[in-house]
C-alpha cells in the first residue's frame, strides 16, 4: 500500500533530453502514462478444445494528460504552445523526489480555458513515442 499522495509531483519539458524545465502551475490530477500491449491472436486448428490463444504484441506508452494554472505572461507556457505538434522530451519526478518516468511525446493539446468567475487553466495532452523509462 501506498503512503504518499501526488502533491508535489513535477513535470518536466526538454529539448535535448538532458536539460529539462519543470512546467509551472500543475493542479489537479495528472493522469498516464497509460501502457497497453496488442494481443495478437495465433488460434489455430490445433488450439485446445477450440480456446482461443494469445501472444503479446506491440506496446504503446498511450498518453499523459494534465492541467496547468494558466498564465498567458508565463513564459513557460508560451513553451507549451510552442510544442504543440513537436516531439519532446518530458519527465514525471514524483512525489518522493527520486522516481521519474521519462520519455519522448508529442504535445497533442494544449486547450485554455477562461471561465468567468474562476481561474484560468490549460488542458494539456501528450502522446508518449517509444518506450517509458521508470527509475
């Protein structure tokens, strides 16, 4: 069972892979990656009393999704902006500060929302290429 609770989880933008910003502003909760793996079926006439078989096929890291505090003057979210279509660098640091999960993605979204009695937040979606690294 775990002791810890997410607050004061980081996540983090590179272009390089070695330098990383951590993005500002993070809140509620964030969400991936989400990994799946293709089952791919090898039934044949000789799978047993007719059940169907299965090996494991391709994974795929899916996607991270959170919202930010946005601030349209911060320069680290115009960096967002900016990464809309681009392949990046990103890093999950989590609570404890030592266990990261790295990979490269595509920043998907980046969705502001301006409500009128509220603060302003932005939606962002990134979709994880290649392989997760947990350490």
């Amino acid at each position: 069972m775990s002791d810890q609770i997410g607050h004061g989880l980081k996540i983090s933008l590179s272009d390089d892979g070695t330098t990383y910003t951590d993005i500002a502003g993070i809140h509620d909760t964030v969400k991936g990656p989400e990994m799946t793996a293709d089952a791919v079926d090898v039934t044949d006439h000789d799978s047993a009393d007719g059940w169907k078989e299965y090996i494991g096929g391709l994974k795929d890291g899916g996607e991270v999704g959170y919202k930010i505090n946005w601030d349209p003057a911060d320069s680290q979210h115009d960096t967002l902006v900016a990464a809309v279509g681009e392949k990046k660098y990103w890093k999950i640091t989590f609570p404890d500060g030592t266990s990261t999960a790295t990979f490269q993605g595509v920043m998907t979204k980046y969705a502001p929302e301006m409500p009128l009695d509220d603060k302003m937040t932005a939606e962002i979606g990134i979709k994880v290429s290649g392989k997760v690294t947990w350490a």
